[in-house]
C-alpha cells in the first residue's frame, strides 16, 4: 500500500522560506509514471494546487505562487520536496503531498498533510 | 478567490438525492474531459471520488455519480447516507500545465 508523509517545520517566521519534504513508502518514485504534487490548504478554506514534479526531475507549477516555488526529488531517498520563499501569513495552510497517474488527472494517494504557520 | 465555483452549501435528507455544481470556463471544465472530485471529512486529507469526470475508483459507492455539461461539472450523490456529509471539491485540468479546484461545498444530511 503506497503511503506518502508529509514533515518539516510547523512554524516558520514571516520572510524565511519553507521547507517541506514527502517521504514514499511502498513504492518507488524512480519507477515513473506518476506525478508527485503539492497541494495546500489555508485554515477553512479550500484546496489549492501548487505543482507536481515528475520522477525525472521535470516540474511543473501553479502560477500562483509559482515565482517562491521550487520542488525538487531525490530518487535515492524516495522523497520530493517543497520550498516556499520569502513566506507571508498568506502562506499558512495545511500542505499536502500527492500523488497523480497524468499531469492532467486526479491525486489518487494523499499524504495526511501538515500545518505550517507563517508568525512571528 | 478559486478558479472553478461552488455552491458553499448543500443538504439533503437520508435516502434523497442530492448534486452539487462546479462551474469554471472553456479553459478549464469546459476544455477537458478532466474532472474530478474530492470528499473531505474534518482534519484529514481529501479523497478521490470521481476521475475524469465520470469515473468511480475502486471502492468508491456506485451512488456517487459524475457527469459534464458544457463548463459545468456535477457531482451526483444518490441515496444520501449520513455518512456523506463532509466537504466536497471539484478540480479541473486548466491548461499550460495548470490544475485548478473548487473552492468546496459542505454536504449536510438533515
């Protein structure tokens, strides 16, 4: 059963960057095939889609927040990751991690998501 | 503001039938046979109910239909069961490599 997790900081201070990393258990990302995404949600409110990174490193994002977004893998370790720079309150969500079989279709396994909050 | 809208509500007694709207543009819902839709309990992580505007994952009650018209998606709960209440969201391939949701509906069973 594939699983995915979410961990990082669950606070971050306003101007700093973000950093989050996904960790795949029982499945490989290097096998291909799939899109790995990021996908927030600030308290209350709804889902937002930030990007996805295929196995060979090529990315693709929102354009929204796309200027502060960079996500990276590491095939080795079975990981992807996220960096949100130069962080505002506006940034304060729920972040998940996904996975999805097209660039154009569904997230079919989700990570349980975490919260990160932008303060002083 | 999100990208496809939705009603911020919806409700329905157990054993009714109730359907939910996703209206975007050409550019998203209108453009792509890519919709799909997402329950939500509190505190956990969305679920996958409908793909590609019609289809059910495995697991998935046959009471949860899909269908398209135009720029407007809807997501079909048949037989409302108590335990269908939760947050539902809709999301749309948009183009240029670009995936946009619904801002919600919160689905009560009265």
């Amino acid at each position: 059963q594939l699983q995915l997790q979410e961990s990082g900081p669950g606070l971050v201070r306003p101007s700093e960057p973000l950093s989050l990393t996904c960790t795949v258990s029982g499945g490989s990302i290097s096998s291909g095939g799939y899109y790995w995404g990021w996908i927030r949600q600030p308290p209350g409110k709804g889902l937002e889609w930030i990007g996805s990174i295929y196995y060979n490193g090529k990315t693709y994002y929102s354009p929204s927040p796309k200027s502060r977004v960079t996500i990276s893998v590491d095939t080795s370790k079975n990981q992807f990751s996220l960096e949100v720079s130069s962080v505002t309150a506006a940034d304060t969500a729920v972040y998940y991690c996904a996975r999805s079989s097209t660039l154009l279709g569904h997230f079919d396994y989700w990570g349980q998501g975490t919260l990160v909050t932008v303060s002083s | 503001q999100s990208a496809l809208t939705q009603p911020p509500s919806a409700s329905g007694s157990p054993g009714q039938s109730v359907t939910i709207s996703c209206t975007g543009t050409s550019s998203d819902v209108g453009g792509y046979n890519y919709v799909s839709w997402y329950q939500q309990n509190p505190g956990k992580a969305p679920k996958v109910i409908i793909y590609e505007v019609t289809k059910r994952p495995s697991g998935v009650p046959n009471r949860f239909s899909g269908s398209k018209s135009g720029n407007t998606a809807s997501l079909t709960v048949s037989g409302l069961q108590v335990e269908d209440e939760a947050d539902y969201y809709c999301a749309s391939y948009a183009g240029s490599n670009n995936v946009v949701f619904g801002g919600g509906t919160k689905l009560t069973v009265l």
